[in-house]
C-alpha cells in the first residue's frame, strides 16, 4: 500500500515519482533528514526533532524550507492523511535541482519531501530480551553531529551486523566508543549512566536527550564523556537509545555477553519512563 507523501508543498503518494535525476541528495548526498515517531497520529518529541533538523540545514547551508510552525502543521496534515495510526515519518531536505557541478549557487530552492510509514515499534517481549551488536571501525565523516545522508559507513556497518546475526554495530574509533549505526549508546559504570558527549563524533539522538533527563530526574548520575571500549566489560548494564528502539538493552558485544547478559533494573526503569513520556506527549496532544 503508497504512504502519504508530501513534497514541496502539496501532497501525493510515494507512488508518485516525484525526484528529478540531478537532485543533490541522489547526487551528493547533499540533504539532511529527520526520523521521528508517531502514536494515535500524535507526532512523539517533535520539538526535538525540529531543532535538529534546523540546525542541520543551517551548518550545511540549505535554505529552511519551513519555520518551526509550518513544520509542525505540515507534519500534522500529514498524519491527518495517513492511513495507520503509528508509524514513523521520514524527512528530507535537500539543497534541490540543478545541473550536476560539484560548485552549488546560493540561490537554489530545496527539496522537501517527508512521508509516513507504518512501523512495528519493539514490543514487551523484545524490550526485555535486548539486542546484541558487533564492533565496527567508525570510518564516518567528521560530521556525526549532522543527521546527513551520508549514511554509507552507517549502512555498511549494519550489514556486516546483520552478517554476523546481531542486530547493531557498535561504532569504536581507535579504541573509543561513539554510537550505534543507528543508535546512541549509554553504559552504567559505577552506578553512573556513562554516554558519549555531543560533539562532532556522534549524532545528537533526541531520545538520547531524553533518556538523560529521565535518569537525573530520578536522581541518577549522568556522564557525559568518551568511553574506551575495554570499559564496556565492567559495565553493569549497557542501552542503546533511538527513535525506532525507545530504551534498548545490549546484552551481547562481538559474541561476549556483557552488561549482566540481561536487562538490568535501571534499563527497565529508564524504559519504563519512556514509555510514560511518550504516553504524556500523545495525551497532551
Ligand atoms: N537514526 N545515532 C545515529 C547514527 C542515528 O542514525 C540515530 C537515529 C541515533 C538516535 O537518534 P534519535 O534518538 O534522534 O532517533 C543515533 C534514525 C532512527 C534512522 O536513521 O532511521
């Protein structure tokens, strides 16, 4: 079945072609883009995503092609659209059309197109049981904090955890640990929640700041600074956090079980919470 899809103003379905050959982000891969959830069609953390998605198209200079209103309204009327009640919403913005030239003039319009899909969020059972993943080189631009396209080392990194039966890769770059291929990473070390700062080495994951909030608000001590990977044997729990996984434990790194080999009591609470400030936003609205 097409998704609703909307494009530069108006609204189709994905079953419409609607991107010409020369559009930069098929070209360069020359776009930022934006993931975020939806639940009884009530968009989840939308503020969040908005502000990275702003800053985005502005460190990489491409024209806003909406103000943060617009967007929220246009992602509404995309939702008002959708058949399925929850799911998750694809943007992109890219810097549009043009005869392919490495060199881009200021005055290009861009692409926008978001659409909707149906997504099967992790149930109780797979919430419980947690992921295993495998340590990859991070061979990514130096860029990380920027959601781009550029997503090959990312796509590349999942493949071969797909090939060696896991479900993520662990991105370590000479011994430290950034974050997932599609993920943040979070370790409790000491009775401290440990993640990577933000910084260039890492996306900016807006239910990693969420899930921060969550354990200071219980009284949990958060750090954020760099983690060697050898750390990660005495980590009592490890979690990854993204939009699609919410709170995820990580039970297994490069076939060697690790944070207890199950879920532990704080990854269950912090999931726990989650789910309730998801459940906040869909009641407010
Ligand atoms: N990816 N780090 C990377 C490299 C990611 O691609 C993602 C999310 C995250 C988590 O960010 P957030 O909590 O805002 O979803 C961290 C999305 C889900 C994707 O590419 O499909």
């Amino acid at each position: 079945m097409p998704d609703v899809l909307y494009i530069n103003g108006r609204f189709t379905t994905t079953d419409e072609r609607v991107l010409g050959v020369e559009d930069r982000g098929f070209l360069f891969g020359d776009a930022v883009y934006e993931v975020f959830k939806f639940l009884r069609k009530t968009p989840i953390f939308l503020a969040g995503h908005w502000r990275r998605l702003e800053r985005g198209l502005r460190a990489i200079e491409i024209p806003l092609p909406w103000d943060e209103s617009s967007f929220a309204s246009t992602m509404r009327d995309l939702l008002e659209r959708t058949a399925c009640d929850d799911g998750i919403v694809y943007i992109e913005v890219s810097r549009g059309e043009a005869a392919r030239t490495h060199f881009y003039s200021d005055d290009m319009k861009p692409t926008a197109i978001a659409y909707s899909r149906r997504y099967t969020f992790p149930d109780a059972a797979k919430k419980a049981r947690g992921i295993r993943m495998i340590t990859q080189r991070d061979v990514r631009w130096r860029h990380c904090d920027v959601k781009s396209v550029n997503l090959l080392p990312n796509a590349m990194a999942k493949k071969a955890a797909q090939r060696a039966g896991v479900d993520e890769a662990l991105l370590v770059d000479d011994g430290l640990v950034r974050e997932g291929a599609s993920s943040n990473l979070f370790a409790v070390l000491d009775g401290r929640v440990v993640t990577h700062p933000l910084d260039e080495h890492i996306l900016p994951g807006v239910t990693r700041d969420h899930a921060i909030a969550l354990a200071r608000g219980r009284g949990i001590p958060v750090d954020e600074r760099v983690i060697a990977v050898n750390e990660l044997h005495s980590a009592s729990e490890i979690f990854v956090t993204a939009t699609t996984l919410g709170v995820m434990p990580v039970v297994q790194i490069d076939g060697r079980a690790c944070g207890g080999g199950t879920r532990g009591p704080l990854t269950t609470d912090l999931q726990r919470a989650l789910d309730d400030a998801e459940s906040r936003e869909v009641a407010g609205g």
